[in-house]
C-alpha cells in the first residue's frame, strides 16, 4: 500500500490531545498509554516524537505560556507593563488551571517560559531595579498570577443559605458569592494586583529613587 501523504502523528497533534487530557482529568491522570488511546496510536509511537512523559508536559506547559503576550516589555513603562502581563498571564493560566501545578516548578528548560522571564527580568533591570530586587520583583508576580489562577474563591462557598448558620455570624451572604463568580475572583485580583504594584512602586523609591508619574490613562486602568 502506498504510504500516506501526511504522518498520522505530529507534535502538534500530540500537544493538542495532551493539553485536553490535562484540561479535563488533571495531571494525576494523565499517562502516555491514555494519551495514545486518545490518539488512536499505539504507545511507543509517541516516542517518535517526545522521549518522555515530561517532555509531553513541557510542551503542553509551553503551548499555555506561548498566549501569554509579552510585548508591553518593550513599550511601557514598568509599572504598567507589569500589570498589563499579569492580566494576560492570569487569562491563560486560568483558561488552564491543571498544569498550573507543573508551571510552577519554574521554567526548566521550556523556549517559551524562558523567553518570558527574560523579558520581565530584562525589563525590570533596564528599568533600574537591582538585579536581586528584579529577581524577586518576578518571582513575586508569578506567585500571585499562579495563585489566583488555580481555582476560584467564589466558587469554594456552596450555595446552601443552611449551611452559614449562627456558627458563622459573618458569613450570612456567603451562599450568594457563586452566583457572582466572575466579579469577585476578577474584583479581588485587580485589587491585589493594584496594592502590589503600589507597594513595588514605595520600593522602587526606597532602593532606586523617584518615579515619573503615570500618565492618567494608565492610572486610570
């Protein structure tokens, strides 16, 4: 039989299933063999393609951070870049909240994390930070947008009024905190998101000197 024009199989192909099999079952269930059934593949085809489990996973890690835009460190001032990323961060770490676990080991040897640490790291040096400072300036903004994109506090309160009975005196309003989801979880991002870029900017001034103020349209965001 002639053989096919195109291979069954590509990395693209593998990625793709790999991130959906993350997306609804999570990392503990993950595994090669379920990964190829989903593909139709025996196992060890997918060895053509990537020697190991992690390296699926890091390809998968890298696909999530590849939507993460990084452009804003090469055009806006410090404060407003850091949290015009952290937006675009959050977004798609939590349109993927099961590899977050894996991202947070750090970057390892993944093109695309690397290419986005060098860019905050590089962009917070250039602004002025000592390179410590900026080292824990990112290790600090990863903190947070991994956090908040691991799950949802609005969601964690169930919807039952019985339940926050007079053992919880203050909690009499809690069953109605998953009927307003997404105002909550984005309410208490923006708000920490705003307090420790005005605590980075205190200490921007203490360590390095005195900030320009923003222009209105940034202050404004």
């Amino acid at each position: 039989m002639p053989r096919p024009r195109q291979a069954l199989l590509t990395r693209e192909r593998i990625v793709a299933a790999a991130c959906e099999l993350v997306d609804a079952d999570g990392l503990d269930a993950f595994s090669t063999r379920r990964l190829a059934a989903m593909l139709g593949v025996r196992g060890p085809s997918l060895y053509n393609h990537f020697a190991t489990k992690d390296e699926i996973l890091d390809a998968v890690a890298d696909n999530v951070i590849a939507d993460v835009d990084i452009s804003m460190f090469t055009r806006l001032e410090w404060r407003e870049a850091l949290r015009d990323w952290a937006r675009s961060y959050r977004a798609a770490l939590a349109a993927h909240p099961n590899i977050v676990p894996y991202l947070a080991r750090g970057p390892g040897r993944r093109h695309t994390a690397l290419t986005m640490a060098d860019a905050v790291y590089g962009a917070l040096v250039r602004a002025g930070w000592p390179p410590a400072r900026a080292t824990h300036v990112g290790a600090l903004m990863r903190y947070f947008v991994a956090g908040s994109s691991l799950g949802s506090f609005a969601r964690g309160f169930v919807g039952d009024p019985g339940i926050y009975d007079e053992r919880y005196p203050h909690l009499s309003q809690a069953h109605r905190l998953a009927d307003h989801q997404r105002s909550v979880d984005d309410g208490a991002f923006e708000l920490g998101l705003r307090a420790l870029i005005d605590g980075l900017s205190r200490t921007y001034e203490e360590v390095v000197g005195p900030l320009s103020p923003l222009p209105p349209t940034a202050q404004a965001h």
